[in-house]
C-alpha cells in the first residue's frame, strides 16, 4: 500500500508550532532566570551596627494656610547642607542621586539645585584636581542612551567621574515585558538622535526608540546619599528642580558607618564599570544612637521585625509618598488593631510634576487600612499646594528606645523587594533623645495645623466608592 506524502502545509505548521513552543521555552526560561537570578554582589546590603552621638534630622517643607496656596513658605535646608559638605571635604566626595536635571514645564520657578550642584561639585574638582570626586547616578538622566544633559557634560569635563548605574543586572521588576525586551528588543540597534518627546519635560532633549524601550523594564538606582571623609547624609530628596518643593527628611551622621555606605556604593560603582571608592579611617565610636545603613529587601526586613515587636501603648508616625507593600500595609494594620497609636501622613498621589494622578496607590490602600481596623488607625493627608510629600520616613516608639528608618525607599514592592536600589538609615535612639524629640515635633506640627494647613482631613480625599482604584491595586498585587 502507497504511503501518502505529507502535504507541505502539515509539515509547516509542525515547524511552526514548534518554533513557537521553543521560543516560549527559552521565554520563560528568561522571565524566571531574570526574576529570580543572584543579586549583583553588594546589593541587599545590611551594614554593621554603630554608635554614634551624633544624628543631625534635616526637613525640606512647603506649606501654605490654605488648599488654594495662600501664604505660601517653603523651608528648604537638605540641599543648603549638601553644597555645605562638599565645600568642607578635604579628601573625597562620593554623591549617588536617582534623578538630577533642571528640565520642568510650566511658569513656576524652582530652586536652581541642578545648577548650584553641578557648578559646586565642578568648581571643587577644579580646584582639586586630585580629589576623587565621583557621581553616581541613574540612566534616566541621560534618557537611557539618547543624550548627556548639560549639568553631567559641565561636571565631566571639569574631571568628576560619572558613573551610570547598570540596570540589567538588577532583576526584572516587569518580567512580561522584561523577557521580550531581553530576547528581542535590546539587540536591535534603534539609536541614532533622538526624536520622541520626553516624558519628563518638554524641553529636555528628546529620545529616542530604544530609550523608550529600556525605559518600559521600569527599574532605577533611586538610591540619594552623599559622602565625604566627614560625614554622610541620606535622604528621600533628589537634585531636581521641578522637585524643589517636595517635603522631604534627611539624616546626617558621623563616624565608622561612613566606610559600610561606601562599600555599599562601591558595589554598585563597580558592577556599572566604575572606580573602587575610597575609605575613611574611623575608630568605633560610643554613643547613645545605634545606626546602621541598609539597602533594598534589607529595608523591608527590618521593618518589618521592628513592627511586629510593637504592643500596646506604643506609638508610630509614618510620613510617607507610596504605601503598598502589602506585608506592611498588614504589619500597620495589625499594629493598630494590637492597641499601638498608627498616625499616618501620607501624600494623596494627586499630582506628578504638574500631571494628574489617580490616587493610586495610597487612596485604595488607606481606605483597606481604614476598614480592616475599623478606623483604628490614624490618617492624615500632606496638603500638596505644589509638589508631592515626598517623605520616606518611620518613626517608632516603644517603652524601651525609638526606633527611625529614613531614606529613598517608598513602601512598595517595587522598592522594597530587591528590584530598585534603594537606601536608608536605620536608628535605635533613646526616647528622650534629640534626634527623637525632634521628629516627632515635626510630625506634631504637620498633623496638628498649628500655624498652616500642613495636612487634611482623611475624608478630603478618600472616596470609598471608588472600586477601581482597589481593582487596579489588587490586580497589581496578584501580578506580581
């Protein structure tokens, strides 16, 4: 009996269905190796603990005595203290910032702090040629590729070393997209001068196609942090003008941890192609404050041991720009439901340099938070009447010590789970401590409107009928 020969389109469509199971193969074979892969050495770094007697708390606030921006103040002091350690360094200047550049839309005037930094840092390489003077940064603020923006160009040709942090081998925080990107896009040579509009402002220099396809994999350095031989400050501030107004904290510290925020940075310098650090000689010290630098899920550990050691009686004041972490958004709900004190001032995620927002992700959150503790926690919203509050700081009192973690992380998974670089300090003081006192002054001030309209009531901005805000957030919180 005669064999039939197979018609040329079944042989096609085997080819074809198994070059697309193959590529499925290798597909998700890249989503997971990229997902879970070995972080680069130095990240999730949790340093020594040290003691010091010096914590300097250090605030950026903008306020007015009304929602339409009557009486308007802004009290700015992290950056005034930035260009102050830079001109007292003797030895090195060692900065890590997420977003520096003075591009913004709109009549508003901002504070020049992309201009005033990049001309100190460049004037003090200028007059010390041989002073190690390095910037790292994220590759946002060269549009991923398509252009160096002018304050980098000023502080590179006066000999700072720019060093542009490597993302890709960070984990993929968006593996869906991410795979494809790694298999396909990043091979194609899409360069040349840009021509795409830029999303941050409209006079920032445009970008091109490839750019905008890194830009998709939604992964940063959004690490903030300078050092000297002197001394070291992090915070949640970046060098950014249209982000001037922002509320922000900064802590400023002493001492031996000096050397642990450098290995730290050095980590990333070093896997993005740039120099080896320098050190700084420090004995340890004594103190009544106990510090310790932590970086990416390192955060998100301590806080989360911190938290759920807390009872009765205890009290938190949290100020912060995005919570969504779920553990966390569950550690502070059943602080409260435990009998501890959760006052919250949060921003209402109303507005993105001068763009509307949804709300999204705080709005959904706080209303969870309201009705899994039956309103037992407290919750106020910053009155952003220009820029965001744009805080990142924990405050924690027990019977025994205070404990504060300040620094770039947001309370997300995106940050808090080994997918930005993130950074923060981390303090166990005395409760009748300065650093203590001072801080919670601070929040007092915000939550009780003393002399301005710091903060709103929660109902000025919650609305819980609106479901899709909580359909979107449980929807991002399955997907990841």
């Amino acid at each position: 009996m005669a064999t039939k020969n197979p018609k040329p389109w079944s042989n096609l469509k085997r080819i074809t269905m198994g070059s697309i199971g193959v590529f499925a193969l290798i597909y998700i074979a890249v989503i997971l190796w990229n997902t879970y892969k070995p972080l680069p050495n130095g990240v999730a770094f949790a340093g020594e603990i040290h003691k010091t007697d010096k914590v300097d708390f250090i605030t950026d606030l903008t306020y007015a005595q009304d929602r339409k921006g009557t009486g308007m103040v802004h009290e700015n002091h992290i950056f005034d203290e930035v260009y102050n350690m830079i001109d007292k360094a003797n030895e090195f200047v060692v900065v890590d910032f997420f977003l520096f550049d003075g591009y913004y839309d709109g009549d508003k005037k901002f504070p020049n702090i992309a201009d005033t930094l990049s001309i100190a840092l460049a004037k003090k390489k200028k007059l010390n040629p041989y002073m190690p003077i390095i910037f790292i940064t994220d590759p946002i603020n060269r549009g991923y590729g398509s252009y160096e923006n002018k304050w980098f160009k000023k502080m590179r040709e006066a000999g700072v070393e720019i060093v542009y942090t490597d993302l890709d081998p960070l984990r993929d925080s968006t593996p869906i997209y991410s795979g494809i990107y790694r298999m396909i896009f990043q091979w194609f040579d899409l360069g040349g001068k840009g021509w795409i509009d830029n999303a941050m402002a409209s006079d920032a220099p445009k970008m091109t196609i490839a750019s905008y396809l890194a830009l998709l994999n939604v992964k940063a350095n959004h690490r903030k942090a300078v050092v000297t031989e002197k001394e070291a400050l992090v915070t949640s501030s970046n060098p950014h003008d249209s982000s001037g107004y922002h509320g922000n904290i900064a802590l400023k510290v002493t001492g031996s941890i000096l050397n642990d925020i450098l290995k730290s940075e050095e980590a990333v310098s070093l896997f993005s192609g740039g120099p080896k650090l320098p050190r700084v000689e420090a004995n340890k010290e004594r103190g009544q404050y106990e510090i310790q630098y932590l970086t990416e899920k390192k955060i998100l550990d301590a806080l989360l041991g911190d938290l759920a050691v807390t009872k009765k009686g205890d009290k938190i004041w949290l100020g912060m720009f995005f919570v969504a972490e779920p553990d966390v958004v569950n550690a502070l709900s059943d602080a409260a439901n435990r009998g501890v004190e959760v006052n919250l001032i949060l921003d209402p995620n109303k507005n993105s340099f001068g763009q509307e927002k949804s709300g999204i992700p705080n709005r959904p959150v706080v209303q969870k938070m309201v009705e899994d503790t039956k309103g037992k926690i407290h919750i106020r919203w910053y009155n952003t009447v220009i820029g965001q509050y744009h805080t990142k700081a924990i405050w924690i009192q027990t019977a025994n010590h205070t404990i504060i973690s300040n620094g770039s992380a947001n309370y997300t998974e995106r940050t808090l789970d080994n997918y930005n670089l993130e950074n923060n300090l981390h303090v166990i003081a005395p409760n009748n401590s300065k650093l203590v006192v001072e801080m919670e002054k601070y929040f007092e001030r915000l939550w009780n409107n003393g002399d301005a309209m710091y903060t709103l009531d929660l109902d000025k901005f919650q609305d819980s009928s609106k479901w899709w805000q909580r359909w979107i957030y449980a929807l991002s919180n399955f997907l990841k």
